[in-house]
C-alpha cells in the first residue's frame, strides 16, 4: 500500500496524498484539474520545478508569474528558449550563461559574424514560435562526466569548461531539455514554454566570458519579460522615457559636463553650469553637516602602502586600487577617505568626553573600475563622496546610527526622492571576529528598529570590514539607485590602535561609522538630472533666469535688470542677440531654464519685467524687487 503524506498549502490547507505526487498535482484544483497561475513552488522553503516529486511532509507554497521570484523564473526560462532560438537560426554559435537580472535576462553567445538589429527580430520570432508550440521543460540529473562528455560532443567548449571548474565533490549536475534543446543549469524552470508570452529582445552588446577582459569577447543579447503584455508594455514605456531622461545625452545638450577619451575613460571634465551645480549641492551639504556638529576635514590623495596594508585594503581591495612610486617608496592613492580620518583622531589623546567625533570630507577617490562597467556618470573612476566617519563609544553607537538614517531621510525629502533600505551582512571576503561582526550587525539593526524604519535584508553583501545600511531612492522612473550607506566598523579602530579615556580612567577602543548622504557626487547628479529630466529645481538650477530682450534697444534696461539680480544672489544670465523672441523663448525652454524674463518696451518704461516660466505659464509684469523675492521664497521651500 503506497504510503499517505502530509502536503501543507498556503493559508494552512491540509491534506493527505500517495507519496510519489508531484507539486503540480497538489496544487491543482480539486475536480477541475486547472493549475493556479504557478510557476514554480516552494516545498519546505526551497524553490522546486513543479514536476519535482514529494517524498515526504511537505510545506507547499506556488510561485506566481508576477512575484519576485516568479518573474525571475520567468525571465530565465526566456533565455533558455532565445539560446534555443539562436541556434536553430544560425550556424556556428556556441552557448555559455544566460541569467535571469532585475529587468529581465541575457545569453552570452560566441559568433563570430556578430548580431545585427535584423538578427533580432528573426530570433524573437523564433522565440515566439517555440513558445507557443508549448515543448515541455524536462529536468534529469546526470552525472558529471556523462553531462561533459554531452557538451564535448555539442562543441560546446564554454559549458565543458563551466563543468570542468566545478568542485571535485560534484558529482551529478542537472540539465534541462525543451524540444531537443539541452541546457546546463540548476533550475528551476516553467512547466513549459506555453505559459512564456510577454517579452521583447533589446540589444546587443558586447560582454567578456566571465567578465574577464584577458578572455574572449562574447555577444550578449538582452531581453525583458513579463507575466503579462500590460506589465511588459508599461516597461517598455519606461524604457523610452529613460532615454529621453538619459543624463549622457542631456549632460551634453545643457553643457553640464563631457567624458574625453583624450583624458581617459571613466573621468568626467565638468563644464561651468555643471560645475555650478556641484558647487551648490556641495554648499549644501557643508551647511547641513556643520548645523549637526561634524568637523570638515581634509585628506591627501596618496598615502604611503603601508597604511592601506595596515588597513587591510591592499590584501582586500588592492584591484580596485591605483598605485605610484615617489622617492622609491609606494604610494597608493586613495579610493577611501577613512584612513586620513583615523591618523586625525590619533594626533592627540582623546576622553569620553570628547565623543563622538565627526569627520567629514567632500572627498575626492579614485577606483579602478573595469572599462566595460562605466557608464557616464553613474560608474566613474574619478569621483567625490560625501564622506564622514565618526568615532563613537560603544553606548553613543545607537543614537549616532539614528541620527544618520534621519539625515538621510531629510535630504531624500529635499532632493525629492523615496527610498528603501537594506542591511547587508558579513560577505566570505572579511576582516575582523564573529564578535565584532556580531555586534556590529546587531547594532545597525536596533537602530533601524527604534527608527521604525521597514528593511531588507542582503545577505553576504557588506563591507570586508563591516555590515551596512544601504539607502536606495527610486528615481521618477521607479528605478533604485544605491547612494546613502552607513558602516559599522570595529575592525579598523583595532587595527590602528585607536583609544579613549573613559570615565574609569583606563584605555578603550571606540567604534567607528562609516557613512555617506548623497553617495558618489557625480551619481547622484546623474540620478538628479533623469529623475527631472534636466529641469532641475528652481534652488538647484545653474541658471535660474535669463533674460531676453526683444531688439537691441531694451539691452540697456537688460543689463541693469541682470545687475540687480547678480546682486541679490540669483542666478541669471542675458540673451540679448539680435534674434525673434520667440526663437529665444524656445532656446531657453530646450534649455530648461526655470525662468525667462522678457524685456521690451512695456517693461523699459514700467521699469519691470514679465516672468515666464518654463512651462509656458506668464507670471505678467511685474517689479524686479517683486521676482527677486519670488525666487528667494521658492529657494527657501527647495522645491
């Protein structure tokens, strides 16, 4: 008699099965024989195909196409139907990885003729051909040689040398087939590719195998997908939006900043407006800082190797570093701020009563970041963080963590932006005790619950010194942007040696946090310019007003006008060519420029000016005095 078990479903349903029945079977429905809207499940807390057979008791949760982890599913069985597609559409093409990501998934291919747009759409049409003759995903395990000797045969060179990189103790891997196709890959996968219906190829782009520039250059096809063709259109609305949104493009049509390859990759020149920009932003934080009782520093750009060796940088993070020779000694030059701060607090003897020290620097750091991940401003090699590190007791740790993610939340409302928050924890490349660790985690994790505040956790993704807070606002695309952190440190105190006297007298060793508000300067420009579209806030704007004149008789009324408003503070610049007003109104607008004041005769013999907004909106004449304070209260809002 075959034996009966226990299938728990979600929202506490039980029910009694013949051992052998597969996911599929438990959670179709009783009479009807229709499967809910499932793509995978979850049987005692691990993600199963839902072909995969129960043994025994078993908690039993679907997935859906639409959850988080059903759309990441989704996405995957979609790249192993596009390699699928690839290589029944053309000849001498070898697979190697084809992942789920954020938005949607890739493959990496070897061709050497290389992908064309036209190439594209031949494979979607494939791809949608497959799908709908709805072939089967079918799971087996096989053992390892036997899946080598598979791929050999294939000449599929990546997939032999993916299997042969495995751990000696791996014995079996598990291969998935969709109508003759064979793929290596954990799983899980959809029942079959019926249920894929909602995606769009994107592009191509080139990627290094493994992500090593010393291998061979691959072609990369993107591709997103969803449950649903309302999701993915809504997506690919977005996706138009954000290039019209593009900062590179905009970086460029508002004369804000360049990237030159006659200065290298990765380094970006700022031009007067976006320069401004910076230079406002930075004011602003200095201000904000000062008002909380943090200390403006300043550090130098090299540091002699033996401190980052100290410091554990150059065993831990010496690739992402660039070095230099003076005077036969090696120098490494920083891509953090923090050691500069730590030799600050050992220049003298400190007491309790001198705690919490705050250091902050607007910082400038240098990172070796690979050519293939920079991207504008959002990944540099240059860049300028606002960087603090204060240095606390033990008992001062909570109420200086609070203090932070308060701050942060502070200049999110000002620049206008949501966020959401995430704690990482302790990666497998790390400094420092369990103990530490332990406290430490602990520590960031109580301050984030006296604040109220909901969060993620991101496991293994912390500092090598340190676990962390990670800010990430959401742009007015919807898309998250890590830029705020806070680090928890017990290590680098330790090993500088770094001390206070406390009240019994003796030597202890302070904590130390690591944090930034805005994150990198020039991503979070980046992130500013998409999120408005280059039509920054009046307070922000490099120019706040320019003033267009209608014939070269008004200029002189114009130049007088500019004068007062240079001196009053406001930003504003004078348009006084010999052109239609009309074309100098639209200049303006292309240009974002919150305000445009027109000056003709009305305005030269009322002594005034009219106003116009960037929207279109006429604000009438009106005195110079009256728009100076217009500007200054909608400045004061920072709206």
């Amino acid at each position: 008699m075959t034996a009966q078990i226990k299938i728990t479903l979600k929202g506490g349903k039980e029910a009694f099965y013949p051992a052998g029945i597969t996911v599929k079977e438990t959670l179709a429905e009783p009479g009807g024989g229709k499967l809910p809207s499932a793509v995978a499940a979850k049987v005692n807390g691990v993600t199963v195909d839902l072909s995969h057979t129960l043994t025994g008791d078993a908690i039993v949760e679907p997935l859906a196409a639409a959850s988080p982890e059903g759309l990441s599913i989704l996405r995957h069985s979609m790249a192993h139907v596009m390699a699928q597609a690839v290589q029944g559409s053309f000849a001498d093409v070898q697979v190697s990885i084809g992942p789920s990501i954020e938005d949607g998934f890739y493959y990496d291919f070897e061709y050497a003729a290389g992908f064309t747009p036209q190439d594209l759409d031949k494979i979607e049409s494939r791809m949608r051909e497959i799908a709908a003759a709805d072939y089967p995903f079918e799971r087996r395990e096989v053992g390892r040689e036997e899946a080598v000797d598979l791929f050999r045969r294939k000449g599929e060179n990546y997939k032999v040398e993916l299997l042969n990189d495995l751990p000696a103790e791996v014995k079996t891997v598990t291969l998935y087939t969709q109508n003759g196709y064979v793929d290596l890959c954990r799983g899980p996968h959809l029942p079959s590719t019926g249920m894929i219906r909602a995606f769009k190829l994107l592009n191509v782009a080139g990627a290094y195998w493994r992500g090593d520039e010393r291998n061979k250059m691959l072609q990369r096809i993107y591709g997103t997908g969803f449950a649903t063709q309302e999701a993915l259109d809504e997506h690919l609305r977005l996706l138009e939006e954000a290039k019209k949104r593009d900062h590179r493009r905009l970086g460029r049509e508002l004369d804000l900043f360049q990237l030159n390859d006659e200065a290298g990759p990765g380094l970006v020149i700022w031009h007067p407006k976006g320069a401004l920009l910076r230079t406002i932003m930075e004011e602003w934080e200095r201000k904000e800082h000062l008002k909380r009782g943090y200390d403006l520093v300043i550090g130098p750009q090299i540091l002699k190797v033996d401190l980052w060796k100290r410091s554990g940088h150059f065993d831990h993070y010496r690739e992402n570093m660039y070095f230099t020779e003076v005077d036969e000694q090696t120098y490494g030059i920083k891509p953090m701020n923090c050691l500069s701060h730590m030799l600050i607090y050992k220049s003298k003897i400190r007491s309790y009563r001198d705690l919490p020290l705050r250091y902050f620097e607007l910082g400038t750091v240098h990172r070796h970041e690979k050519a293939g991940v920079l991207h504008g401003l959002m990944r540099v090699r240059q860049f300028t963080q606002d960087d603090a590190h204060i240095l606390c007791t033990p008992e001062q740790l909570n109420g200086e963590i609070r203090a932070i993610a308060d701050f942060v939340g502070y200049a999110m409302g000002i620049f206008g932006f949501e966020y959401e928050v995430e704690l990482s924890t302790r990666p497998d490349n790390s400094i420092g005790s369990d103990q530490d660790w332990e406290l430490a985690t602990r520590a960031l994790e109580g301050a984030l619950r006296d604040n109220g505040m909901t969060y993620e956790v991101n496991e293994g993704d912390g500092a090598f010194y340190g676990p962390k807070i990670d800010f990430k606002l959401k742009d007015a695309l919807k898309r998250k942007w890590q830029c705020a952190t806070i680090q928890c440190d017990f290590t680098l105190p330790e090993r500088f040696d770094l001390s206070y006297i406390g009240e019994d007298g003796e030597k202890h060793r302070p904590v130390m946090l690591h944090r930034v508000i805005l994150g990198a300067i020039e991503r979070f420009v980046g992130v500013l310019i998409e999120h408005h579209a280059g039509a920054f806030p009046l307070w922000l704007s490099p120019v706040q007003a320019v003033l267009v004149t209608v014939t070269e008789k008004h200029i002189p009324w114009g130049e007088e006008v500019r004068k007062r408003l240079l001196d009053a503070g406001i930003r504003v610049e004078g348009d006084f060519r010999n052109e239609k007003l009309g074309y100098k109104i639209r200049e303006a607008q292309m240009q974002k420029t919150p305000f445009m004041l027109v000056i003709g005769d009305r305005e030269m013999t009322s002594g005034q000016v009219s106003p116009r907004r960037r929207d279109g909106q006429n604000l009438g004449s009106i005195d110079v005095e009256a728009f100076i304070a217009l500007v200054r209260e909608q400045c004061a809002q920072y709206r």
